[in-house]
C-alpha cells in the first residue's frame, strides 16, 4: 500500500480513476483523491447500483450500494491525463464479490483454469473507426480516404499519425506492448495490435485501450468508434481473439507432431458447439449483425465468419487455427471483453470436459461456397440477428452457468428490449420503399 501511493506521488499522480465495466462493456467509475487509496482498496468507491446497467440491484436496502473495490495491480498513471491514474475495479455487493460484476464473471472463469493447472492468454485485436459527424450523420474522419481498397494504405496513415502515435506512446507508457498499427478495409478503419496477456489483463488492457482512444480522437477533433458496421457499403470492425491455454511455461494448445493439441481440438469443438450462444456476448448489438452476413455483403469483401467451421490459417471460419494457438474471428468491436472471455472458457472446458470433436477441419473459402453447398458439407450458420442470438442464448445452460444467474437474466432482459426496439422502429428505408407503393 505504502509503496503504491509513493509510486504514484512520484509520477505525479493527485487522483485515482476508480473505473468498472458495466454489462455493456463500457468503461464508468469515479474520480478518487489519492488521499484516499486506502478506502478504495479496502471498502471501494460507492455506486447506486440500479444506476449501473446489468447489475439487477433493488432501489432500497443493503444490496442496492454497488461498491468498485480498486486492484492495486491494476494501478497505472494516464498520460493523456497528467495527474490521473486509472485502477481498475471489481465489483462488491453487502460486502460480498458481486456475481453479475463482468470482471468478477471472468475471475470465476479463470478460477475454474487455475483449478486445472492451466491459464489462458489471449491477445485481442480492436479494429474501430475514426468518424467525424456530419448534417446527414457521420462519415470517415479523413475526408481523403476513399480508395477502393483501402487496406494497409500508406497514403492514408500519415493523415493520421499524430493521433496513431500518440495513443501507441501512450498504451505502451501504461505497459501495453504495441507492436503494429495499419488502415484496415474500410474508411477510417484502423487497427492497433498489442501483445497477448493472461486473459484478465488482457481485458484490461482492451478497456484501457478504448478509454485512451476516445480521448485522444476527440482531442484531435474525430470520434473514435467501435460500432461494429457504421457503413452499410464497407467491412465492419471486429476484435479478433488469439488464443492459447498454458500449464505454467508449457503451451498446451501445442503438440510437436501436428499444429495443435488433442486438447486443443476438445476446447475447439466447445467453441463450435456453443458458438450460437456465445454469439450473443462476442456480437451483442443489433447493428452486429450486419457484419456477420450470410452470402454476399453489400461491402462487397468482408472478413466477418458467418459458418461455424475451423480451418488451418482459413480466415473465412468461425476458428482460424495456427500453430499452438486458435483465433476466434467471431467478436466484433462492441463485445465487452470480460463477458466474451468467460463465455469462451466455459464453451472450451465443455469440450474437454465432454471429449468433444470439433470434426473435419475445412480449408475451403467458404465466402465462395453457396449455401447449399455450405449444407452439403454439414456446416451450420451462426444467427443472423441479435434475437436468434439471444434465443440460443437463453436455451444454453453452460454459457448461462458461466455468466450466472444474476447477470444472464439481465442481459437477456436488455438485449431483448434492444431487439424489440430495433424490430418496432420505421427506418428511412421502409419509407422510401412502402410508402407509395401500393
């Protein structure tokens, strides 16, 4: 404790960020005075809880109070914020670890590892855009970038170097190692990669990263979004998962004879075999569903899986296999990496713990394929809206069991409502093609 608070007064810090992730994946909390470390660390920040989306907390009584307890690990000073640190909490309710806290969901998960023996590590890869708005709405923040193709465009990237640089100096001054930054298919697309971490950290780190982005872009005059599709005529943003499964120093996921582990396959085939569940948490908006698209979509290339298949190096799957690891391509940029995280250990431990196959590996470009012939080969789709996703949801005893009761019911509570807006509402569209119809 002593040593925390004289590291931080050495840095310069005066004020602690107390920061929480709601259901959403979206980073809240409070400004904390650093006089006041030993509070947070012990007690927590205090919050009303049913002003927190996804808590399911009573207005009244001892378990309405949400309390964000700090992580002294998790300490780090903001650059683009001189003064500031952000420490990163869990979630406590009448004292207790509250179950429907997202970071305290992954803990479990994780615990359920520890108990094995084995920790996971995954490395994260947000893609999101740069936007500025406009009378008709939004468009790309530079107004130059229109290529046809304007994948890893070097005419594009020095446009915005000082905002690329700044965010990458700053995520590695916060301990993040960030290794490369590129224009990805759409306009005003950009992904940044850093190095994979324990999964927790790694959560971290992906919420990290988007609260410097945001400020950083709004400094520079952009807005920084992950909104998974925001042009109907480009490639969405996902946020990629690489994975691996370790036993202290040992990979587990590798085998010398082939790219990957029998164990591997087993955590696989659990991935697979939940994949419509999992949907709902690794693609969890209305508009997420507009990435992940059956057939041709109307941007023409698109990276987004669609058929629940593995594949060595095949980018066209659900699962990407490489040598001692897998990437799992179905999260987009909206996903609240704690939640996707824990839904995906518990899908693997199934696998294992079942002996699952995950069956033949396809190396075929499934973008290529019609659907019959994707039926053919016995291939399933992923859901096609965010209701069928979480349909599959509701009726996935695993996947809910890793979430627990508490957060589950809500989330589904949530995401039903969002669907049944979204289904409700009259668009523009349904204007302009209904309206003198008939």
């Amino acid at each position: 404790m002593k040593e925390l608070r004289e590291r931080l007064q050495a840095e310069g810090v005066h004020t602690l960020v107390a920061q929480f992730t709601d259901v959403h994946g979206v980073a809240k909390g409070k400004y904390v005075p650093l006089a006041h470390l030993e509070s947070l660390l012990a007690e927590g920040a205090g919050f009303a809880g049913p002003s927190i989306w996804g808590t399911g907390l009573p207005r009244t009584g001892p378990r309405s109070e949400y309390y964000g307890r700090g992580q002294p690990e998790t300490a780090r000073a903001l650059p683009w914020m001189p003064g500031y640190a952000r420490i990163v909490c869990d979630g406590f309710v009448a004292g207790e670890p509250f179950d429907a806290c997202p970071r305290q969901v992954l803990k479990r998960q994780v615990a359920k590892l520890a108990e094995r023996g084995w920790t996971l590590r995954t490395g994260i890869e947000p893609e999101f855009f740069l936007l500025r708005r406009t009378a008709d709405g939004i468009a790309p923040a530079d107004a130059q970038d229109a290529l046809d193709k304007p994948s890893y465009d070097l005419k594009t990237l020095p446009r915005q170097a000082a905002f690329l640089h700044e965010l990458s100096e700053a995520l590695t001054a916060c301990g993040l190692d960030v290794f490369q930054v590129d224009h990805e298919d759409a306009h005003g697309q950009y992904e940044l990669n850093f190095h994979h971490a324990e999964a927790l950290q790694s959560a971290d780190h992906l919420m990290l990263f988007k609260m410097a982005a945001q400020a950083l872009a709004e400094r520079h005059g952009s807005v920084f979004s992950m909104m998974p599709k925001p042009f109907a005529n480009q490639p969405g943003s996902g946020m990629h998962f690489h994975v691996s499964l370790w036993a202290g120093g040992d990979c587990v996921f590798a085998d010398r004879q082939q790219p990957l582990s029998t164990l591997a396959g087993h955590f696989i085939a659990g991935v697979l075999a939940h994949s419509a569940a999992l949907c709902a948490l690794a693609a969890p908006t209305v508009n997420s569903y507009k990435r992940l698209v059956v057939g041709e979509s109307l941007s023409g290339t698109s990276w987004a899986p669609a058929y629940v298949a593995h594949g060595p190096n095949n980018r066209t799957a659900l699962v990407r296999t490489l040598g001692g690891r897998f990437e799992w391509r179905v999260p987009d940029a909206s996903a609240n990496p704690y939640l996707a995280t824990a839904a995906l250990i518990a899908a693997g431990l199934d696998g294992i713990a079942r002996e699952l196959d995950p069956g033949p590996a396809c190396t075929e470009d499934l973008f290529q394929l019609s659907l019959a012939q994707i039926r053919e080969r016995g291939i399933g789709l992923l859901p096609q809206s965010l209701g069928e996703a979480v349909n599959a949801l509701e009726a996935d005893e695993v996947i809910r069991g890793a979430l627990g009761e508490t957060l589950s019911a809500e989330f589904i509570r949530l995401k039903r409502a969002e669907w049944t807006e979204y289904a409700r509402h009259v668009s523009g569209w349904e204007i302009a093609r209904y309206a003198s119809a008939f």
